[in-house]
C-alpha cells in the first residue's frame, strides 16, 4: 500500500486516486485497497480527528465537484469506495455528517453536485434541485424559471428531505443560495447528538474556509455565520 493511500490523501490526492483506478487491470482489487486504506485511517482517528475527517469528507468532494468540467464512471466509483469505508466506520462510530452550503449553483453543476453525493452516500436536500425536477416534468427545463415557479413548493419539498434524514440517522447535504439564514438555522436546530454539522458560504475553493458549528457530542448547534 503506498505513503499516499496509508496517509488518507484519498480526496487530497482524488486525480491520482482515480488514475490508479483507471491505469489497473484489476479494478476490484485495487477499489478493496482504496477501501482498506480509508478504513484503516477511519479506524485509528481519535473522537476529534473523525470530526474534523467528517468536515473533509464533506467539504472536500464538494470543492472537488465544483472545480472539474466532468465526472467519469471512476470518478464515481472512487466517491462511492470512499464513501462506502466512511459509512461503515461512522455508523460503528455513531456519527453523522450534516452539510449545509449557502451556494448558489448553476443547473449543471448542481447535477454533479447531486451525483457525487449520491455515490458518497449522502442524502441530498436541494430546492434549486427539486425545482429543475419539477420543471423538467412539466417541461419547462432551466434553473431560473424552474426556481422562480416552484420556489415555495421546491425549498418546503428540500427541507422536509432534510429534516427526515437526520431521525433515519442520515448523512445529509443541504445546498441552496435561496434561502435566508434563519431558515439555514432553523434546519442546524434539528441535527441531534451525534451529528457534525458543517456550514459553508464561501465560493468552493481550495483555501477557502468552512464553519464546524456542532461537534459529534454536541446537544445544540452553535450559531451560523
């Protein structure tokens, strides 16, 4: 196993994780070490150091996401072997990763957004999102229009996603630049023990920077902002 994978540079190091998975010739074996490396390091992580891994696990393949011009089958693949070993260590763990992102995205990197969340395991709570669905049902396709005629609809669709994720003991995303900061509170005041909340508003970029507003043995979430 190399420095690289024992280290946990998995989404560090996300372009040569991925060429590792598409240079092989044996695919499922070289996913097993990936997964075998994230556990390992998973594992071994004190109380605040899975926390802080929680906040990566998170943020990171959002900064990912939002920084590349497409997502391939082994880019998912490698979200879903990182994700799959982060599910298993956290569930024995009893911790939970929520993810609220003050974000406004255009409709197609919202979609990408939504697939490597998916693969990661995460429950995606979105009106921008419901309301491209919406929209596209009654064909009427684009964010703009979509948003502005399902708004209301969409955001009460989005937040019921949300608030019935965390009872099902749920990793879950929240990403929307439509709505207030009251309600993005109104959402961290439902996460129970257990839960690591995160908050970005900053504009997803390496080197910018995010909010832990609750820690995993936290009763109440701190204020966002």
């Amino acid at each position: 196993m190399t420095a690289t994978l024992g280290s946990f540079h998995l989404l560090d190091d996300f372009e040569a994780t991925c060429h590792r998975l598409k240079a092989t010739a044996n695919v499922a074996a070289e996913q097993e070490a990936i997964l075998e490396a994230a556990l390992e390091r998973l594992a071994e992580a004190s109380v605040d150091e899975f926390d802080h891994l929680a906040v990566h696990h998170a943020d990171k393949p959002y900064r990912i996401v939002n920084n590349v011009n497409m997502l391939d089958d082994v880019s998912l693949l490698a979200f879903r072997t990182i994700g799959a070993a982060f599910e298993a260590v956290s569930t024995e763990r009893n911790v939970r990763v929520a993810f609220l992102v003050d974000n406004l995205a255009p409709a197609d990197r919202l979609r990408g957004v939504v697939a490597v969340f998916s693969a990661l395991g995460f429950v995606v709570a979105s009106p921008e999102h419901v309301a491209l669905q919406l929209g596209e049902h009654d064909g009427l396709p684009g964010s703009g229009s979509a948003l502005a005629r399902y708004r209301d609809e969409a955001t009460s669709v989005a937040r019921r996603i949300f608030i019935e994720a965390v009872p099902e003991r749920r990793n879950v995303l929240w990403l929307s630049g439509e709505v207030t900061l009251d309600e993005l509170q109104s959402l961290a005041s439902v996460l129970t023990p257990g839960y690591v909340g995160v908050f970005r508003n900053d504009a997803p970029i390496d080197g910018s920077t995010v909010q832990l507003f609750r820690r995993s043995v936290d009763t109440t979430s701190a204020p966002l902002g």
